[in-house]
C-alpha cells in the first residue's frame, strides 16, 4: 500500500475479512481543527470509500440528497450511493468547499451526476431551498440522507454556552424536520428517507449532553414519521453510529487528550472508518429493505444498544 493511501484499504467490502484487523486501531494524535474541521486536515485519514467501496447496482437510477456530504460519513454516503449507481447532490457549510469538491469529483468519476450545494442548515430557509435544487438538479428527488450534525465537547453543563445549545438543535434535529418538511414536496411512493442518530442516543456522553438529547429527539423523529409516511409507500428509518474517525472529532466533538485512545473501548477493539457505515445507508434506501419502517441499524463495533 503506498505511503499516501495508508489510510485506507484496497479491499472492498464485498471481500470476506476479519472486521477486527480489517483497519488498524488508531492512535490519533492529540490534534485540533477549527468547527467544521476538514477531511484534508485529518490525521490520520478517513477512509471514506473511494479505493474500498464496490457497487453492485442497487440504487441505478435513483436520485439522492445527503446533507453533510462533504465529509466523514455523509462522503462515505454520498460515494457508496454513486457506486450503487445514483446520482447525487451534498450539502455542506461554504468552509467546506475543497472537501466538497473532493466528493464530488469521486462521484463524477465513478460515472454519476454530482450537485454540490453549499449552505447554512441553520438557516430555515436554506433547508428548503437545498432540496428544491436538489430536486431541479437531479430531475427529481427519492432519496433523502439528513447526516448533517454539529458535536462539541463540553466539561459541565455550567459551561455549556446558549448559543452552542441553539445551534446544535438548529443543525441536528430542526433542520431535519425543515429539510424532510421541503422534501415531501418531490418524494413519491418508493423513496427513502434515512436519518443520521448515534450511539450516544442511548449512552450518552457527559460532555455531549445537548448533542446527545438531539440524536435521541431524531430517534424519535424517525419512528414518529415513519409510522406517519408508511401508508404512502415512502420508508423512514434511521443509522446509528459509534465511534467513526471523522473531522468532527477533532473539531471540538471530543476532548483533545481523549483522541488518542478514541473507539478503543469497542468490543472490536478500534475506531470505525466513514466507509464502514456506507452499505448500512445502502441497504435502507434499496429496494431489498422494502419491509424495513421505522428501524435504526447500529453500526458501532459491538457497543451495546437497545
């Protein structure tokens, strides 16, 4: 493997490993990026799919939005859906743009349509506006990704400041009412709608109480809506990661010092890579998951969960 691919692995995921070495345990370095952090900064680098994901055609044809795709687990997304055989659109905040066009330029390349569309969530009105030109981009919506998320460690709630408190439940779970609200207007029978949750909804973090109240309000959202939309043919249901090595750990989402021991505690023994939550997302927008409504795939290395 060559010294600048050695963060990720040429072998699909289609290959029968053992998931324990499939990725080394990482050791990350005690590191710091500015919110919203970049995949480029990270060290050491995601795996997000490009050489390790393999598409068998089971989403050809489909037309996809996935907010948060410019990095990390919305990339992993994003390119998985390309090799499936969707065209897609990602949304990510402006300081994202290198990291977006990376994304897109692996989409392009694996034969698709890409939309970059950058933006605010927080702003109410981008949330309906990046699904409408979603939806005029690709020529029709029936996949709807809400990933995007916002996660900062805080010691104490005493320190816990108001406007960090708005701005994750305005990124977290408001703009995906906001964005799934927009998105009614384009899906049809057969679309999917798939929520980002987390680990952390069920054992929350002491230093991510206000993250974690909104990834169990999703858990919520995502049951609510599921039991609301299942008369009319269109699927809600949800993923929930553990500990997956992205830019938003070391933007704030984790204590500095604690990174260097960060997913060990995992029965598997290491850290999750984006690309090995992508066929979990994969599965539930297919057609083959047409039984699955209301449901929430944990993908955590064997961290207990409901």
């Amino acid at each position: 493997m060559a010294e600048d691919d050695a963060h990720t692995t040429r072998t699909d995921q289609l290959h029968f490993q053992n998931p324990v070495t499939r990725y080394p345990s990482i050791t990350p370095p005690e590191q710091h990026q500015p919110e919203p952090g970049h995949e480029s900064d990270l060290a050491p680098r995601a795996d997000i799919g490009e050489f390790s994901y393999r598409g068998t055609g089971r989403l050809k044809g489909r037309k996809a939005l996935v907010t948060g795709g410019d990095s990390g687990i919305g990339a992993a997304v994003a390119i998985a859906f390309a090799r499936e055989g969707a065209d897609v659109a990602i949304s990510y905040l402006p300081a994202e743009e290198a990291d977006a066009q990376e994304v897109a330029r692996i989409i392009s390349e694996s034969g698709r349509k890409a939309v970059a569309l950058p933006g605010d969530l927080t702003d109410a009105e981008f949330c309906r506006s990046v699904v409408d030109n979603a939806a005029e981009h690709l020529g029709g919506l029936d996949i709807l990704v809400n990933n995007a998320g916002k996660q900062i460690a805080v010691t104490s709630l005493e320190e816990l400041p108001d406007e960090q408190l708005e701005e994750t439940f305005e990124t977290n779970i408001l703009a995906m009412f906001r964005t799934t609200r927009a998105a009614l207007a384009h899906l049809g029978e057969g679309s999917t709608i798939i929520n980002t949750t987390s680990i952390v909804a069920y054992m929350p973090s002491p230093t991510l109480m206000d993250y974690a109240s909104t990834k169990a309000a999703i858990n919520n959202f995502t049951k609510g809506l599921a039991n609301q939309l299942a008369s009319k043919g269109i699927r809600v249901n949800a993923v929930a990661p553990g500990p997956i090595w992205t830019p938003l750990q070391p933007s704030d989402g984790q204590p500095k010092e604690e990174l260097p021991e960060f997913g060990q505690n995992t029965p598997l023994g290491r850290a999750g890579q984006p690309t090995e939550l992508a066929p979990a997302y994969v599965f539930l927008a297919s057609p083959e998951s047409s039984y699955v409504v209301g449901s929430t795939i944990h993908v955590n290395g064997g961290m207990p969960s409901p």
